[in-house]
C-alpha cells in the first residue's frame, strides 16, 4: 500500500468515526437537535441527519474517484 | 364501475408489468445454480444499485417508515442515519469476497466462511440462522401486500387473496429468472417507489397543511418532542439515547453481512462495479425522508388507524383522492414489498440448498440439479412463509427481531474470514453461537441489560472476546491454504 492509500484511508476512516459521532449522542445532541432553523422546510434535527447523509455521499465519490481502480 | 375496482385494475397492471420484467431475462442467465443465483456475474451498476436499494426498502419502510414518523417521531431518524455510513465495510468485503467467488465458484456467505476454515459446520449453522430469518421476515412482507389490497379495496380483495396474488407473481418470475428476474424487476419498482413516495410525500403536507415547512411549525406547537431525537418508544415514553445511538452502531455493522445483501458481490460483473454501488446507496438513502414527511403529516391528521403502520393507507382512504392515485399508492406499496421479498426468497432457497444441503450436509449435485433444487426450495419457503403470514396472530416484527439478532453476529465472521490471518475455525464458530444466544437472551429480557444499550452490542462484544480466546486456544499452524486464500482474496 503506498503513501497515498494510507492517507485516503486514514482521512476515510476520520471521516466515519466523525459521522457516526455527528449522528449519535453526544454531538448530536449537543449540536443538530433543534427544530429551528428550518432547513427547507424541514427542522433542523431532520436537516443534520440528511446533510451528513448527503456528506457521505460527496466523501465516497471522493474516496472512489482517487483510489487506483478509477485512475486505471 | 365501483372505484375500488379502478383501485384494483391499476394494481393489477402493475403486477403484470412487474411479471413480465421479471420473466424476460431468464432466457438470458445458464441453467446452472451459479447463473440462478448469482446470474452468472454480469450484472452492470444499474442493476446492482437499484438491487440493492431496492431490496433494503421493504414493505418495512414503505408502511413502517412512515408509521415509525407518525408514532415515535424523531426516532425513526435512526434508520436514516444508520443507511449513511451502513454499506461502506461492503467497498472492502463486497470486491475482496467477489474475488474469492470466482476463484472458487462461491455464490453464498456461508461457503466462503466454510472454505476459509475447512469447517462445513459453520456453514449449516449460517445457513440455519439465515432460513430462520428469511421466513418471518418474507411473511411479513407478505402480510404487508395483502394488507395494503385489502384496505385499498375496501376489505373486497380479502388479505389473504391479496398476498397470494402478489407472491404468485413474484413466485413465477423468481423461479423462473433467478437473480437476474429479481434485479430487474426491482430496477423497475425502486425508480417507481422513488417517484411515488416523492409524491406522496410532498403532496400529503400541501393538501393537509400547505407545505412542508407549515405543517412541521404546527406540530413544533402542539407536539415539540416529536421532532427531536431521540424521539419516543413504541409506548410513547421518551426513547433514551444509548439505545438509539447503539442502535445505529450495531445497524452500521450488521447491515453489509445480510445474507441477501452479501451475496450480491457474487453477482456483480467486477469490482469497479461494487464500489460505485456503495458510492452511490446514500443517494437512495435519502428516499427515506418523503417516507417521513407522509409520516410526520398523519400527526395533526384528525383521526387516527388502528396502527401506527397503517397510517398511509389509512390517510388516502379518509382524504378526497381520485381512484387513480389510490391505486398508484397501492402499487407503490406492493413494489416496496415484492423488491423485498423476491430478494429474500431467492437468498434463503439458494443458502439453504448451497449451504444446508451441499456444503454442511455433504451431498453431491451437479450444477443443473442443483439449480431445480433451489426452485422447489423457492416454492417451499414461500408456502411456508404464506401459511406463516396467514395463521399467526401474534406480532411479526418481535418475532423477526430475535430471528434477525444473530445475523448482526455475522459480522466478525465475515471480517475475520476475508482478514484475519490467526482466527481458527472453532474461534468463530463459539463466537457465533454465544454471541448469538446472548443477543437473543437480551432481546427477551430487555430488564436484565446491565445498561439500556441495544441487544446485539452486548452479544457483538461476547462475540469478539470468544473469538479472540478461542482462536488463540484452538492455534494450529499456520497453513500455506490460509495464505492462498487470503492472497486470493487481496488481488485476485
């Protein structure tokens, strides 16, 4: 595995933990749990649950469009 | 023409269109088990994206996802949650197993453990576990079709008229086609279900409260502690928060070893091909949130269904809604149903026939022989699965959490399996069974949990301490095979 895996790895798996925190107490408590602001509509709490979904979406692109598989 | 029939004959539409999707491609697959369950692996990422996504979203979360919104509120977040991060280990198992599957002809979970650590024991015991989940899980997608028929017509197609119609259709086209039936008639329903829960759920709040953001301002009034996590129980008590955040930890690890969702590695046509289909599951994630909002408008509805998770059903019926559309909402419902279920009954026949009978139980069938095997095992499942559906009265969805608890325990197996050079056979398999007892254990008697954490962890936890002490107990040496099949599994 060469330096450039390691670091997308070590970055994907920072980014797991953060969003499994971000979606489970406590941060999630502390920071996405409000009605307000809404968010199109919906309330804040619904809002933060879909960006961090949305969040894993744009990271895995990310992820999948360096690794080698992609660049050939 | 009473409208219920226009109901019906949209419903019925839709179920031929379903048939004929399904029937099509068998032409194409070989009439061997490995072209009957995994299709010969060739299938594209459109297929294998809608297969996937397609398959999680059950009669479950078409009539629960919105019943879990109406009556626990914030709570049903949970399963949003957990779907972000829930397919990713399967960037890593899914291409790893692929390689193992055609390198060794596998086409289930279990053969590949079972090879792995020459232990066919462990495949009859996945094999078991999995059956046993399958059949009530397959019953109560069942009960959902047949239930939503009979509310839509108003009780003229009986439930047990309706589930039998649906899963006739579904019978024919996965006897038929295999997997390839399955992917591409879920292909069909998942763009269908996605277009009709779109609409439905951005047209239930306009009609009832005019939009979105109105109707959640006037359940923040009167009900606030709907909207914030972690939302309340099923008795209405505020739910507490290590339960729902174990809850969408322990969801997050079981999720990619299903069987029925492992197993599609072994049909996908490469690994580029795996890969891009957990890029893009988030994207089919977010499918839950109109489920929601359909939910969240049955709140200030007025009056109030029996369940919860007749909520949608029950909305559509007491509102002014053409026929038409009653009738696209009972198809929708269907889709969710069937693409659950042709997946599960195709998994479960193919395990119990590749792992039950030829690997745990030793018996020699050729290929062809063994694709007719799991066919009739298709049609036994599915009466068994029926009968099920139709004579128990007690609750399904207790019954599929304690089926369902061991399978999250497949987890370390599945890892250690593709990884884990040092784990022995007799490691996992104690792990299996303990971690499994313990889980079920505590699922019957939530009193006894050292502290409110969800069933599974405490049974993950045992799990992995076993494995861990027994693999090092049970150490033999360290064969050229183990390295063989690992290397194979890291590049092929």
């Amino acid at each position: 595995m060469g330096t450039r895996d390691r670091i997308r790895n070590l970055l994907l798996g920072i980014y797991a933990v953060s969003c499994l925190l971000a979606m489970t107490w406590p941060v999630y408590d502390r920071f996405g749990n409000s009605i307000e602001p809404y968010v199109l509509g919906l309330p804040y709490s619904l809002a933060w649950v879909v960006g961090w979904v949305l969040m894993t979406f744009v990271v895995l692109v990310a992820y999948h469009a360096t690794g080698k598989d992609e660049r050939g | 023409m009473p409208s219920w029939w226009i109901v019906f004959g949209v419903s019925l539409a839709y179920l031929l269109a379903s048939l004929i999707i399904g029937i099509l491609p068998g032409r194409k697959a070989s009439r061997t088990a490995a072209g009957f369950v995994a299709g010969d692996r060739t299938l594209g990422l459109l297929v294998m994206y809608f297969i996937t996504g397609a398959t999680i979203f059950s009669a479950f979360a078409f009539l629960g996802g919105p019943g879990w919104a109406y009556s626990k509120g914030a709570a049903a977040f949970y399963i949003l949650a957990y779907g972000s991060l829930g397919l990713l280990p399967f960037y890593f198992f899914g291409p790893r197993a692929a390689r193992l599957g055609r390198q060794f002809g596998f086409v289930t979970q279990a053969e590949m453990v079972a090879e792995r650590f020459g232990m066919r024991s462990i495949a009859g015991v996945m094999a078991l576990v999995s059956v046993l989940g399958f059949v009530p899980y397959l019953a109560l997608q069942m009960k959902g079709a047949g239930y939503v028929l009979a509310a839509v017509t108003r009780g003229n197609i009986p439930e047990w008229a309706g589930a039998a119609l649906v899963y006739g259709i579904v019978l024919i086209y996965v006897s038929r086609s295999g997997v390839l039936g399955v992917g591409w008639t879920n292909t069909f329903q998942g763009m269908f279900m996605m277009v009709l829960a779109w609409g439905l759920g951005l047209y239930l709040p306009y009609k009832l409260y005019g939009g979105v953001e109105p109707m959640f301002r006037l359940i923040a009034d009167s009900r606030a502690e709907m909207l914030v996590a972690p939302g309340l129980t099923a008795t209405g008590d505020p739910w507490s928060w290590g339960e729902y955040s174990t809850a969408v930890l322990i969801s997050i690890i079981g999720f990619s070893v299903w069987p029925h969702i492992f197993m599609k590695a072994f049909t996908a046509r490469d690994d580029r091909t795996i890969r891009r289909t957990v890029v893009l599951y988030p994207t089919f994630q977010i499918f839950l949130v109109p489920l929601y909002l359909i939910g969240f408008s049955g709140i200030l509805f007025g009056s109030a269904p029996e369940r919860a998770d007749q909520i949608l059903p029950h909305m559509l019926m007491h509102m002014e809604i053409p026929a038409v559309l009653v009738g696209l909402f009972c198809a929708g419902a269907l889709a969710a149903s069937m693409s659950s279920g042709d997946a599960m009954a195709h998994a479960a026949a193919s395990i119990a026939v590749r792992d039950g009978l030829v690997e745990a139980l030793g018996r020699r069938y050729d290929e062809v022989r063994q694709r007719s095997l799991i066919r009739i095992t298709v049609f036994v499942l599915m009466i068994a699965s029926y009968v099920l559906a139709v004579t128990y009265r007690g609750d399904l969805v207790t019954l599929l959490l304690y089926a369902y608890g061991p399978i999250g325990q497949f987890a370390p197996v599945i890892l250690v399996t593709l990884y884990v050079r040092r784990a022995t056979g007799r490691g996992v398999l104690t792990g299996l069974l303990v971690g499994s007892a313990v889980t079920i254990f505590f699922g019957l008697r939530p009193d006894l949990k050292p502290f409110p954490l969800h069933p599974g962890i405490y049974g993950l936890a045992v799990n992995l301490m076993l494995l861990v002490v027994v693999s090092a107990l049970t150490q033999r040496q360290v064969s050229q095979r183990d390295d063989d099949f690992l290397e194979i599994a890291r590049s092929g």
